[in-house]
C-alpha cells in the first residue's frame, strides 16, 4: 500500500544587518555570475598564454672574480715594501673594484669592441612576428604568411662590421632592404635613399659609412640598423641590461658578476670580454705605476753614485793624509745606527716626494709619512750628541766613513730595486683573477611561464570580480521579495521559484514540438507548482472581500512571465473543483492561445466588436473546469477596445458563468490597458520578476493603478534563483519546499 506523504518545510526570513558582510550573499552572487566569471578568467589566462607566446625569453649569464691586493706581484710602490710597511697596510677596497666594474673604463672598451652600439636586425610582423621567427627551425627561410615579404619571418639574418654616421642620424633607425645577389639600400625615416652596397664590401657616402659582412634574406626585406651612443648602450647594460656586480659575503674579496641578454650565444661573449678587460687594466695599470717608478728610481742613481764616488775619494785622502783611522767598536756601533737612520730618512723622503704627485700635505698618508720622518731625524740628534762627544779627529773619520757606506748602501739597494721593477715591470700581476668564467643557463630565467599564467589566472578572477560589482552597481534590481514589502507596504503573496522544467518546456512551444502543454499539468510536482498552490489558497482570502471574484494579473514591464502565472494559477484553481475561466486581454501581444494549442480568432476583439456571441468565445481546454477566451483578432485601437461598455459585461457574464475569473493584461507602465481593465476585477496582483525591475519600477506601477482608481492587492515574485537565496540567507527562503515520497509495505 502505498500513500502520498506530504512534508512542509516554512523557512524564515533572515534578517540582514547593512552592515554586516553576508558571506552568502557573495557566494550567491559569485554563482549567478560563474558563466562571467569563467570567461574573463579564462580571457585573461589566454591573454598570458599568448604573451608568453610573443615574450621574448631573456638569459642570465654569470662570472666570478677574485680580487686581493696581496696578489700583487711587483710595480709602484709594491717595489719598497720594507718602507711601506712603516705606514701600515691598505684596507680592503672591494667596493671601489665594484665601482670600477661599473665603470666606462671598462664598459666603453666591450661596446667598441663588440660592435654594441650598432644595432643590426630584421623587422618582424608587428606582435607574433618575432615569435614566429624565433621558433623557425631549419637552414632555409621561412616562406612569408599572406605574401608579406617585407617582413622577416624566420632563418633571416645579418652581421653589421661598421657603421658610422653623422651626429644628426645618431639614435636614428635606417631601413636597410635587401636585394638581389647580396646588393642592399639604405633609407632614413623619410624613405630618402641615403647609400647602396654589396655584402662584403664597404660602401660609403658623405659622412656615413657601412661595411656588412653577412646577409641572409629574401630580396625586399628589411632590416633595421641604429648607431647608438656609447654611453646610451652602457646605461642600457646598468639598467634594463641586467649588468650587475656584486659582493659574495662580506670583505670576502669574492665578486659576482652578471649579465642578462636575449642572445644565449653573444650573452658569455660580452660578460667574458668585460671581466678580461677589468684584469687587464688592472694589470696595466701596475705596469704603468711601476715603469713611473722605475723611471723615478733611475733618476736618482746618477746623482747617488756620483755623491758615492765623492764620498770614497774624501775617505780615501783622509785615511793617506793621517794613516790609519781605524774607529773604536762603540764609535763603529754609531756608525751603523749613523748609516741606517739617515738610509730610513731618505728613502722615506724619496718616497714622499713620489706621493706628492698624487696627495696634498693633509693626506693621512702624507701626514705618517712625515711623521715618520720627524721620528727619524729625532733619532739621528740623539745620535749626532755621542757623536759630539768623540775626539775631533774620531768624528771625522767618523763622517767620511758613514757618507761613504750611506751612499754605497743606497746605491746599491736603488740599483737592485730598479733592476727587480725591471723584472717586475715584465711579469706584473694584478690584484685581480678570474675565478669562473662567464656561464650561460641552459634555460631562460624569463618570462617564468607559471608564475606568469597563475598571476593572469588570479588577475582574471580579481576582474571579474570587478565586473560585477560594476554591474552591480548599476543594476539596482529587486532580487528580494522582502524589499518590496518594506519599501512599498504591499505585501508578497507568493514566491515562485525559478524552473528549468517551463524552460524547456516554453522552448518547445516556441519550436513547435509541442502544441500545448502546461507545467501544472504535465510536471505536478515541480516546485513552481506547489508554490502556485499555495498562492491559490492566498487568493481565496484576498477575494473574499472582493465584490466580484475575478483577479487581475499584470506587470510594470515586458517578459516578467505573468502569463506563465495566469494559465498555470488557473489550471490549479480548477484542479480543486473551481470553475475558471482566464481571459487573455492583452489584446496587443497575447499569446496565451498557443500554450493551450488554439487559435486567436473568436476571443475578445469579436465579442467587444458585437460579431461573435459568448458562447462562440468561451473555449475549453482539456483541463477540466477551465475555460479561456482568447484575445480574437488584434484590433487596431486595443484601449479604445477595452473602454467599450461590451469589455465589462463579458467580464460580468464570465463573472457569473465562472467561480474565478483570471485576467492577463498588459504591463502599466508600457500601455494604460491594465488600469482600464482593472475597475472591472475584484483584484489586482502584480507581477514582479526576480531581477528584472529597478524598485522605483515597481512603485510607478502601483502609483499608476492608484492614479486609476485601482487597489492593488499584492505581488507574486517570479522566477527566484532560490539556489541563490538558499546560499544567501543560510539555506533560509521564501518558498515552501514540497516532497512526495512513496512509503514501502
């Protein structure tokens, strides 16, 4: 046995505070709108696929250096090591090496001699040209797409050796066109031909001069060629060049250095040619600094040797005019304190005298120096006392004998330097040594494919986003049934939800797949259905003060579905035993014939007009106990139609052949139908459809029929998205929820 179990589930409505963020209601929306949602994001994910298509991948190459002043193997001031070791030693200068990395004196070189500020390449179909040619494989030239041959298009290519230029065409982009046999012309930006050539073969005219080595490429193809400045291609190369340098850990003395490019094969070139050319002026620049001092040590030789030579002929002439002069063992011990102080003086005076040409007198340097002097020549006075006290003869001896072994020892010692910066000068190492030479990665580090399609991914979502809170905003729809009642005072009768099954069904009405059908009838569970129960119920309240029990049903606006409301409300008043009859008066665009498979002729128009009687407009349908009277043929005045004395008594003799009388107008707003028809009914009840109508819509419509003379009773919602509100409100609606289920014996 089986029995029909009918369970009733009323939600309440929820409250929503302002200013509270309804995580539901976002959810809701984002649902609604998942179809926008999708195709922005997936618009933007395409438009990263596509740059990482066309984006031109940049490598990084990277060397390391070495640098310590200890390396030094000779030149400058490197050759008196035991005088500079009076002064202290130099603190480690890595960041002035960096600096120097960073500098013209480096950079310039590579730019001269890799040909950098020449600027040397085919022109590419605008956005997927480049791309195209990138990725051509082969020995052969690609075949140019819709006959552009002007374009390159893969496999071109073309290796400038000079170019030079007057001061006015600098920065300016020349056009160079390929032609037959290795020719070639040259244009400026005004199309002026400024020279021609051949491959191989330099070619000059006035001041501008082009010599170009390789040329591949069809004839009329062009090629872009640009004398930049130097110094505009080394601040590229700092900036957007990607040339860096940088220390690896503190005072290590370690430097990193790298470069980026779009050229793997020219990229270790340039990084290896600038790390070269840093440890050749580094050791070049130790050579010079010992050839100025080599030259500045020879210069003092000949003058030494001459005050040696004096020296030893005055010893020799005193020792033959008095005989022996040997010197006690204290005085020799003065002697050699003598010797070594005044050797100390003046080497440190010479070195001085060198540091003159490049510090002032305040410099640190040149202060310890004099500082030591000053300490030197104290020393000597307290020595120049014990002199003093010897016998006359003694401290002249003592005299001749110490200038002579000075100056011998400073010969000597000047002459062995000057021979070991000699020796230097030829084998000088800098301070400076390559560690790594410049490496390329095997891939490139940009663009980063994933990073790229999950950020456009993201910023796909955070648009369309934005795209509906712009549509949003400027769509101020009703989309809850509780405003209407808080705003206009009218209450909601019914809430109908909205129904995939009519859907389909309206659809095959329109195709003519089907004659005739009604969604109460043919799908009886469907959840539209049992909210139009529950409107019948609500109906039979709000008439009974009526006069008449006829029911009006319209809407502000077009397409709200009131006529789905009139047939399906009727087929379910006359399912509980009523007598119903639904008059179409939309005499204008009345379509309710075609849901019940009739024709439009014998309705309203013909009995109004006075050619059809009552009982040739009435039609019944297969529904039991409903009727309908079709709108009959359009009239040309449908107003002045409706006016006519013969509309209300149709409506009276309906009135008493039928228990409800349902009548479908026209929207208010668009047409004054409605509010003709509606002196005649009981009741009227608007239609509004779930975001559809702006709320100062809904209230012209109920202003219009007060205008007339009509009471509006209330309002049915039509077609909620009641997934949406589920999530909105927290599985909390308007509309009653009716399940049948079958129990088992």
């Amino acid at each position: 046995m089986s029995a029909d179990q009918i369970s009733t589930a009323p939600n309440p409505i929820a409250e929503d505070s302002d200013d509270e963020i309804n995580l539901g209601e976002i959810f809701a929306t984002l649902l609604e709108y998942k179809w926008l949602i999708a195709a922005v994001t997936f618009f933007a994910t395409l438009l990263g696929a596509f740059y990482l298509y066309i984006a031109t991948p940049v490598y990084q190459a990277d060397a390391m250096l070495q640098w310590d002043d200890k390396m030094v193997g000779g030149g400058g001031l490197g050759a008196l090591k035991d005088m500079s070791a009076l002064l202290g030693g130099d603190a480690t200068a890595t960041a002035g090496q960096i600096e120097i990395l960073n500098s013209r004196m480096v950079l310039a070189p590579v730019v001269d001699k890799l040909r950098l500020d020449v600027l040397a390449e085919p022109k590419y179909f605008p956005l997927l040209g480049r791309a195209m040619a990138r990725r051509h494989d082969g020995s052969e030239l690609a075949p140019p797409l819709f006959g552009m041959s002007s374009f390159a298009w893969g496999g071109e290519q073309i290796k400038v050796e000079t170019l030079e230029v007057p001061k006015a065409l600098i920065d300016e982009p020349l056009t160079l066109v390929a032609g037959k046999g290795g020719q070639y012309q040259v244009f400026d930006e005004d199309d002026n031909k400024l020279l021609e050539g051949g491959v191989g073969q330099p070619a000059a005219k006035g001041d501008i001069h082009l010599f170009v080595s390789q040329l591949t490429a069809r004839p009329g193809t062009r090629f872009k060629l640009v004398k930049q400045l130097e110094q505009d291609v080394i601040d590229f190369l700092e900036g957007q060049g990607g040339y860096s340098v940088k220390e690896r850990g503190k005072q290590s003395g370690i430097i990193e250095v790298t470069l980026k490019h779009s050229d793997a094969v020219l990229l270790p070139v340039i990084l290896d040619e600038i790390i070269n050319g840093y440890v050749r002026q580094n050791v070049e620049y130790h050579s010079v600094e010992a050839e100025k001092t080599l030259k500045f040590l020879e210069s003092q030789l000949p003058g030494l040797k001459v005050q040696m030579e004096s020296a030893d002929a005055a010893f020799k002439h005193y020792r033959q005019s008095k005989g022996s002069a040997d010197l006690a063992l204290e005085t020799q011990g003065v002697l050699t304190s003598i010797v070594d102080v005044d050797k100390q003086t003046i080497l440190l005076q010479q070195q001085r005298d060198e540091l003159r040409q490049q510090f002032t007198a305040e410099h640190p340097r040149m202060q310890a120096m004099d500082s030591q002097i000053a300490r030197l020549k104290g020393k000597r006075g307290q020595l120049d006392g014990r002199v003093g006290s010897l016998p006359a003869e003694q401290q002249t001896a003592l005299r001749l004998q110490r200038d002579l072994e000075l100056y011998t020892k400073l010969y000597t010692e000047m002459l062995n330097n000057a021979q070991q910066l000699r020796v230097s000068k030829a084998g000088t190492v800098g301070e400076a040594r390559i560690i790594d030479p410049a490496a390329v990665a095997s891939k490139p580090i940009s663009p980063k494919g994933t990073l790229i399609l999950a950020v456009s991914f993201i910023l796909g979502l955070l648009l369309s986003v934005m795209v509906i809170w712009v549509i949003r905003s400027l769509r101020v729809m009703v989309e809850d049934p509780d405003k209407i009642e808080k705003q206009i005072g009218l209450p909601v009768y019914a809430t109908i939800p909205h129904s995939k099954t009519e859907v389909a069904l309206a659809h095959d009405i329109k195709a003519g797949k089907n004659k005739g059908g009604l969604l109460a009838i043919d799908y009886p569970e469907d959840d539209v259905v049992e909210s139009l129960r529950s409107l019948r119920t609500t109906i039979h309240f709000a008439l009974l003060d009526a006069d008449k029990g006829s029911l009006l049903i319209t809407g502000p606006s077009p397409g709200i579905g009131k006529s789905f409301i009139s047939k399906n409300l009727g087929a379910v008043l006359a399912q509980s035993g009523k007598r119903v009859a639904i008059v179409d008066a939309d005499l204008r665009k009345g379509h309710i014939h075609r849901e019940f498979g009739m024709q439009r002729e014998m309705g309203v128009s013909e009995y109004v007009s006075g050619t059809a009687s009552l009982g040739e407009i009435v039609k019944p349908t297969s529904v039991p106990g409903l009727s309908v009277i079709t709108t009959g043929q359009r009239p040309p005045n449908p107003s002045e139609l409706l006016m006519h004395a013969h509309f209300g008594e149709l409506l009276d003799q309906l009135g008493d052949l039928f228990d409800i009388l349902i009548v479908d107008a026209p929207p208010i707003l668009a047409v004054s139908d409605a509010a003709i028809i509606g002196r005649h009914t009981g009741a009227t009840l608007i239609v509004a459809r779930a975001g559809k109508h702006p709320i100062r819509e809904i209230e012209q419509a109920v202003k219009r029929f007060n205008q007339a003379g009509v009471q509006v009773k209330g309002f049915v919602f039509n077609d909620m998205d009641t997934v949406r509100q589920r999530y909105r409100y927290g599985y909390h609606g308007y509309v009653y929820n009716y399940s049948y289920k079958k129990e088992k014996d």
